[in-house]
C-alpha cells in the first residue's frame, strides 16, 4: 500500500506544471551530457518509469542507440522494444557488476529508499555499477515540502506530521485513515540537505534548480566527459 502510494506521487507529480518545466530544463541538461557518450548506450533507470523516457527522449526524437532498464521495486508494464523493467532494490544491486552501465540515471528516489545510511547504500551502488550518474534530489530546505505542497512540513514533529496526512489532503496525497500507514508513509520521505547529498557524492559535480532563487532541487553527476563548468539550467 505504502509503495502504491509512492508510485501514485510521482506519477502526478509528473502532470503539475512547474515540475514539468523544470524537469524538461533537466533532461535538457541530460541530453547535452549524453551527447557525448559513445553508442549504443546502456543506461539503467534505478527507480524511475518508462513515461518520463516516453515524454522526454523518445518523442523528443533522440534516435540514439540505447538500451534502458528500470529498476524499481515493482515490475513496470513497457511495450518500447528499447526498454525493459526488473525488480530490485536500489540500495543492494549486486547483481550487476562494477561499471556495467554507461550511465546510472535517477530521478526523486534516493529520497525514499529509508534512512541516510540506507540512501549511503544507494549512493555507493549507483557509483559502483555505472561509469557515469545522473541523480536528482529535491532540496530539504525548500520551503514547501514537495510531495504534499506544504510549508515546512519536513521540519514538524513527527506527531504533528502524521495528525496532518490523517486529517487532510495534502498536495497529491489523500489523507490516510489508518494511523500506521501514515506513519510508514511520513517515514519514507527522508530529504536530503546540499551538504549531505555531496557528502554522499563526493566527487559530483552539482547542480541547483531554482524556482523564485530558493533551490528547489539537486542534480548531481560524474564521470562524463568535457563537463562545461559554466553550464545553467
């Protein structure tokens, strides 16, 4: 239920504006980086869904040989021959091996994975399976917490969050009647602050995406060639 939850987020979150704008900013950032990887590429997707590749790369005419897989926690329906979807779990991907990927992508996951030790796990993952990353995060300190639209809830006591989530409808999320739901469902948004993101990626470069000069969320990424230091989203 939890998980189904989760899922629902971020598919709806894909339909809201603002999130649509800046995730076409991202993967415009995205795209110029892949420009320079050798073909064919394979890319895996470690908690993402195959409708931000449909919407972002394949109709955008990216003809680029490239084979996708996404790892999520659920098998993801596809029908696109150069996507595929398997079960796993993103903080212990040992079944592949070091640098078997061209490129690890992620968008909005490490931030659901568990606790900071657990988001340690992933981060050492996605560095150890692919020669190249590409990670988005949003901000911990943006003022509006970004799943349920609302002011600083990521810095209420815990209590206050659940009596919250049980009593109404926040962002996308309906409220949630059952008190242990709602507590596992609080407990699985763990955001992340700039500082321990780079700690967790010591050797990324970051970038910040701002909305109204408040950085609303992270990207970080390494091991692509001629990296323009003076590239904006």
């Amino acid at each position: 239920m939890l998980l189904k939850r989760i899922t629902k987020l971020a598919d709806e979150r894909e339909s809201d504006s603002l999130s649509v704008q800046l995730r076409k900013k991202r993967f415009g950032l995205f795209t110029s980086l892949m420009a320079s990887v050798p073909t064919p590429i394979n890319l895996i997707d470690v908690g993402g869904t195959v409708g931000i590749w449909e919407r972002e790369w394949f109709s955008q005419g990216q003809t680029s040989e490239i084979n996708i897989l996404i790892l999520n926690q659920k098998k993801i329906q596809t029908t696109h021959p150069q996507v595929k979807s398997m079960v796993g779990d993103a903080t212990n991907m040992q079944e592949f091996q070091d640098r078997e990927f061209d490129v690890v992508f992620s968008n909005s996951v490490i931030e659901h994975v568990g606790d900071y030790e657990a988001q340690r796990r992933m981060a050492n993952e996605v560095c150890r399976i692919g020669k190249r990353y590409f990670l988005q995060t949003p901000n911990r300190y943006f003022p509006i917490e970004p799943h349920l639209l609302f002011p600083f809830f990521q810095f209420l006591p815990l209590a206050i969050q659940v009596w919250l989530v049980m009593n109404f409808d926040l962002g996308w999320c309906k409220k949630i009647a059952d008190k242990q739901e709602a507590i596992s469902f609080v407990q699985s948004i763990q955001l992340l602050s700039k500082q321990e993101l780079t700690d967790l990626f010591p050797n990324a470069k970051l970038f910040e995406e701002k909305v109204f000069g408040f950085t609303k969320s992270f990207i970080v990424y390494d091991g692509w060639e001629n990296l323009d230091e003076t590239t904006k989203l």
